[in-house]
C-alpha cells in the first residue's frame, strides 16, 4: 500500500527541525560543558559540519530512493542485506535511545514543577507515548509548524536577550581539557543532530521528494546547527563554571538556568515549557520513527515476521511498537552522559553507511540510481566524513568502541543465522564487482525496483508510448554493419511484429532514407514510414555499438528509434516523434544510452525519459 505524499517543504523542516531541538540543545551542553570546558561552541559546530557531510550523502539517497524505511532502505539496496541488517538494527537503537533520552530530558523539566523522581516520570511517558502510537494518533502537521516556529521564536529570543549578559571571563580557560576533549565531545553531541533521521524515515510521504528532501533537511541543518551555536554560546558565556564542573556535577536544565539569570523566574519558566513541548514531539515522533525500522527489516525477512504485524483496528505495527517501547524502557535506567554517548556512536556509523552508499552507488554505475539532488564534491566530501566520523568514535574512548562492535557484531549475528536463509535480493555492490572483474553476477532485479521508484518519486504515469517502449524489440549490435544491413534487420523484425511484408517494409525505409536523412543529430536517428493495413504501430530500439553511417553529417549514430504505422495512426506517431525528441533532449541521453548494460536498460533509458504524458 503507497504512503500519501501530504509534506511539503515547510513539513520537512519541521520534521528534522523539530526533531533536533530537544535533549540536544536543553540537556546535553552542561553534561558537553563539564567534559570540554567554555570550547563546547566548538564540539557543537565541528559536530555541524561532520553532520553536514553525512546530510548531504543522506539527500542524495532521499531524492533517489524516497521510500519507508529511511537509511536503512537504500544500505540495503547499496550493500546488501548483511550491512543492511547491521544499518537497520543500528539506527534501531540510534532513534529508540534518542527518544530515551528525550524523554529523560521532559522528565527533568516537569521535576521542576512535579516533585518527582525523574526515572519515575520517564518511565511514565515512555507508556504514555508508547500507547499514542499504538492507537495511531499522530500530530497534526500544521500543529508540528506551529511548534517548531514557536520554539525557533524562543531560542531566538533568548540569543538576543543573553547576548548583552555575556561575560568573556566565563571563556578562560577555552579549553581547560584539550582539544582531544573538544572532539571527544563533538562526538558526545552529535545525537544532537539525529532528527534529520526521521526525514529519511517519512520520505515516501513528501511531495516532490526530490526536491523538497535535500532542500528541507539543508535548511533545518543550517538553522538548528546555527541556534545549537548561539545558543550554547549564550549559555555559556551567562552561566560559566555553574554549567559543570565534572561528569558527575553538571547542569541538567542548562538552557533554563541561563534565562534565569538574566531574566528571572519567568524566564527559567518559558524556556522550560518550551524544552517540555519540544521533548514532547520529539519522543512521540521518535518512537513512530523507530519503530518502522524493525517493521522495514521484517518486510525483507530479516528479521521475523511478528515485527510487521499491522493491528487490525488501529492499522499501526504494534508490535514493532511495543518492543521498540520496551528497549527505550530499558534504556532510561543508563546515565545521561552514557545515554548520550551511545545514541551517538550508533548515529555516526548511520551517517558513515550513507557516505559509503553513495560511493558504492554512484560507482556501480546504476542505469537508473538517478538522484534530483548529487552531493557536491563527490567523493572527496563523503571521504572526509568517513575520516571524521572515524575520528569522533575513536577520540569517545574505548567504551564507544566496544559499543560499536557489539552492535555490529549483534546485527551481522541476526543476519548470518536468521536473514541469510531467508532473503535473495540483488544490491548495488554486487554491480561494482561485476563492473571490476567483468563477471556476470546479477540479473535486472535491482534496476527494475529503482525504475518503479523514479515513476512513484516522478509521478510518472505510463501512456500508450511506455506501453509501446515496454513491449517493443531491441536491437543491440555489437560488431560494425553498413546501414543496408541495419535496414535488413530491422525489417525483418518489425515485419513478423506487426505482421506485413518484410521486402515492402525494407523498400518504405529505403526510399524514405533517400528522401532526407533521417539523422537529427550526428549520433541519433529516427527512420519513420507509413504502411498498408488500419490500427498497427511499432516501434524498434537499436544500439549500433560501432555506429551507423545515415550521412556525411551523422557518420557515427548508435541511437535508432525505427517507427512503423499505418496511415490512421498518424496523430500518434507525431506523437511519438515528439516523445523521442523531448526524451534525447536531456543532457545525460548519450551517456545513458552508451552505457546501458543490456537490452532492458536500453529501454529504460526511455521509459524513464522526461517528457509529457497523456
């Protein structure tokens, strides 16, 4: 069943952006502040960047392939279902721990005003939220607009108001630790930038997805990522010393204390209810986010079955549901710097499996991986987040590390005894192999399925011509024939097709070749002519790898398109004519056409051509 594509552009940066602010920005810079000092500005901007270059990778997979499932669905299409598995179960646990910790962050702001354990409140609202979902209530999206400009209006205000508060002697030291601390603790809040995750999980349901995904993560990322700087430099330059002092002493409400001190009770009362509504959407829309995971991986078998159940009332993966709940109760007994540390870890090796994808994807040489939005600077850009991401896990000590590789170890567990037996799909790194040791290793599987996905993303709608194109012959000559003995050929295909005399259609292409070359270009040619009989047409793809000569203008073509009609078809094969035009008009046709791998992507090449349609 399709999703319904409802979310434009200001959707989508509500989305990532609501997502984003919460633990990240209201919890995390006391917990950072104790680790590096007055230099947390920097661990927040240098997590920006690293974050920017996973964004874009993470963009470019969205306009390509905007379906349910988010990271976890093009990993697997990129590297397989044994780096899927180990993907799927990782960003899990990325988005299942990051709505935990949301949800302590809420528990500790409504302490402030219900004098309750905070573990106890957490675990309340982990049911609590748990139970929406199952019951399928979901924010409304003007609601979420509506939230996310009214906090982006608070933090704002408060930049501007803490600004002349600003002490510079709360910055001496800048960075007591090091710089090892500032990058230990860029990787410590980067979960900070999870919530452009949860764009990548709701793609299907975005209008022109190709667009309004890359551009609407870009913007929320620039926005939040300059507010998360502004912010903590506020904070910190208001509060010094009192946002931390170890990892055991720290400010668990640092946003709050700072409006506080320089704006009084009332202002420790906004920015806390602000904190508690932005917890609010994050740890409902968290849970809704992870939970599709597991759902996903069931689908492709795997995982088991049970994960994709569907409740038949309510229509929401309840199970899913209920056990993506149960690990997020389990997860509110860890510290918050623990907390913090492994929704991290796990969120940057997602970013790393997307950089990786891109590579993989863009080098397998996909006829259809056709993205609306290409990472810049490839692959320099997608190298130097690796680089960096490598860096951030390994300067957050030795227990991120083993964190890491028991998750690894974990998802490559479920796949070897579980999902290896059971699941036989065609992936993109299979096609890299194949393009290095020209070794036949796959089928038409992978392409097929990016086909289907350009038409859904394109909202392409087949009209008689795909009809046509669908079912039409190909021919794809390898060795070097003069034009004579293309027309021979193809003449005697398209005479059994369409049923008529092979020596009279030879003739009909003959004369209408002496009549005027029928090259429009020096590379591309449509010979068309009218035959005897009512309701027939057809067309003829051919490659003639070695060229053809039609004239002294067009002695190379390798791109044929044949058309045969009888007279009352004439309309449609202007039609056609004006198809094929606009379809080799793009400025990638030769290259895709050359570089088709077989017959089917030849005709993809065309049915995945733009142009009008009936």
């Amino acid at each position: 069943m399709e999703l319904k594509r409802s979310l434009g552009l200001i959707d989508v940066f509500c989305v990532a952006s609501g997502a984003m602010i919460s633990s990240g920005l209201f919890i995390l810079p006391g917990i950072a502040y104790a680790q590096a000092g007055p230099a947390v500005v920097v661990s927040y901007l240098l997590a920006g960047l690293l974050a920017m270059t996973g964004m874009v990778s993470e963009a470019e997979l969205v306009s390509a392939m905007p379906k349910a499932g988010g990271s976890y669905f093009y990993v697997m299409r990129a590297m397989g279902p044994a780096v899927g598995t180990v993907d799927g179960l990782l960003t899990w646990f990325s988005l299942s721990l990051k709505t935990a910790f949301a949800l302590i962050g809420m528990a500790a702001f409504t302490a402030l005003i219900v004098d309750v354990n905070i573990h106890v409140i957490a675990a309340g609202l982990s049911l609590v939220f748990v139970m929406l979902n199952i019951l399928g209530i979901h924010h409304a999206g003007r609601a979420q607009v509506a939230l996310v400009a009214g906090l982006v209006a608070v933090l704002i205000f408060y930049v501007v108001r803490g600004l002349p508060s600003v002490s510079v002697h709360n910055f001496e030291p800048f960075a007591p630790a090091g710089m090892a601390a500032v990058f230990s603790t860029a990787g410590l809040v980067f979960v900070s930038y999870g919530g452009l995750l949860k764009v990548t999980s709701v793609a299907e349901e975005v209008k022109d997805a190709g667009r309004n995904g890359p551009l609407g993560m870009g913007l929320s990322l620039l926005v939040v990522g300059l507010l998360y700087v502004l912010v903590v430099f506020v904070t910190t330059g208001v509060l010094g010393s009192k946002l931390g002092t170890s990892p055991e002493q720290y400010s668990e409400t640092p946003i709050s204390d700072g409006a506080a001190a320089f704006m009084g009770p009332s202002g420790r009362l906004l920015l806390s209810v602000a904190a508690i509504l932005a917890f609010v959407s994050t740890a409902n829309a968290g849970i809704m986010a992870a939970a599709r995971y597991p759902l996903a991986l069931s689908r492709d078998n795997l995982l088991p079955g049970f994960f994709g159940r569907i409740h038949h009332r309510f229509k929401t993966p309840h199970v899913s549901i209920i056990i993506t709940g149960a690990i997020i109760f389990a997860s509110l007994g860890l510290k918050l710097p623990v907390l913090a540390k492994a929704a991290s870890t796990v969120l940057i090796l997602t970013y790393v499996f997307s950089c990786l994808s891109v590579i993989v994807l863009r080098e397998s040489r996909l006829q259809n991986y056709q993205p609306k939005f290409r990472a810049p600077l490839y692959p320099w850009l997608q190298i130097v987040g690796i680089g960096g991401f490598a860096l951030l896990v390994v300067n957050m000590g030795a227990s991120a590390l083993a964190a890491v590789a028991a998750l690894i170890l974990g998802g490559m567990f479920v796949y070897w005894f579980y999902g290896r037996i059971r699941t036989n799909r065609e992936y993109a790194l299979l096609h890299l192999i194949e393009r290095i040791t020209a070794r036949e290793l796959t089928a038409h599987m992978l392409e097929t399925e990016l086909k289907e996905i350009i038409r859904e993303r394109d909202d392409i709608t087949a009209d008689r011509f795909d009809d046509i194109i669908e079912k039409c012959a190909v021919l794809d000559i390898q060795e070097s024939i003069s034009l004579e003995e293309f027309f021979e050929r193809a003449a005697d295909t398209l005479s059994e097709r369409l049923h008529i005399d092979r020596d009279v259609l030879l003739q009909r292409l003959r004369e209408r070749e002496k009549e005027s070359s029928t090259a429009i270009t020096p590379t591309l040619a449509i010979p068309h002519v009218i035959i005897d009989g009512q309701g027939a047409f057809d067309v003829l793809l051919a490659r003639p790898r070695q060229g053809l000569t039609f004239s002294e203008t067009a002695p190379n073509v390798n791109a044929v398109f044949v058309i045969a009609g009888t007279r009352d078809q004439r309309n449609f094969h202007l039609k056609a004519l004006a198809a094929i035009a606009q379809i080799v008009q793009h400025p990638r046709f030769d290259d895709r056409w050359l570089s088709a791998k077989n017959i089917e992507t030849l005709r993809d090449v065309v049915l995945l051509g733009q142009r009008p349609r009936d």
